[in-house]
C-alpha cells in the first residue's frame, strides 16, 4: 500500500450539485475543468489538484477515501465537515 499519493478533488457545499457533477464525471467529462469550474476551494486553480500527500494529512473520511482509490480511480461521493468532495486519484 502506498504511504503517499497524488489526487485531485472537486468540493462542493450541496450533496445534490455533487452527485450531478460525479454523473458528468461518470458520461466522460474532464475532472480537471469541472474541478476549475464548480470547486470551492482553492485548488481549482490547478483543475482541483492536491499534489502529494501522506496519511495523516487530510481529514479522516477524505484520507480513507482517497488511500482506497487505484489511479485513474475516482470516488463516490465523500462527505466532510468541509462538504461533498469528488476525488480522483492520479498517482
């Protein structure tokens, strides 16, 4: 299992804007220019790109989330304190 990873996210406050964004994810849309166009944080500026982290990093229900993703994998939806976040792993 790898100790660090690489994934990008798309975060939204509501869980209804989130699901309709994973179906475009899911119909062949580009993850990165609907993280630049629907995030609410700051890492859509890099098409919603966290770079690299570690465990221990990110809040619980988002690290398990993303530690079980394969590359090129990208989550359900996953809730935390900061809303709906779409994850995708790229390494």
């Amino acid at each position: 299992m790898a100790s660090k990873i690489r994934c990008a996210h798309i975060l939204v406050e509501k869980q209804s804007v989130a699901a309709q964004i994973l179906e475009r994810i899911k119909k062949g849309e580009d993850f990165a220019k609907l993280a630049a166009e629907f995030s609410i944080d700051g890492s859509r500026r890099q098409g919603g790109d966290l770079g690299v982290f570690g465990r221990g990093m990110m809040v619980k229900p988002f690290e398990d989330a993303a530690f079980k993703l394969e590359v090129g994998q990208v989550s359900e939806l996953v809730k935390t304190e900061f809303g709906y976040h779409i994850i995708k792993r790229l390494e």
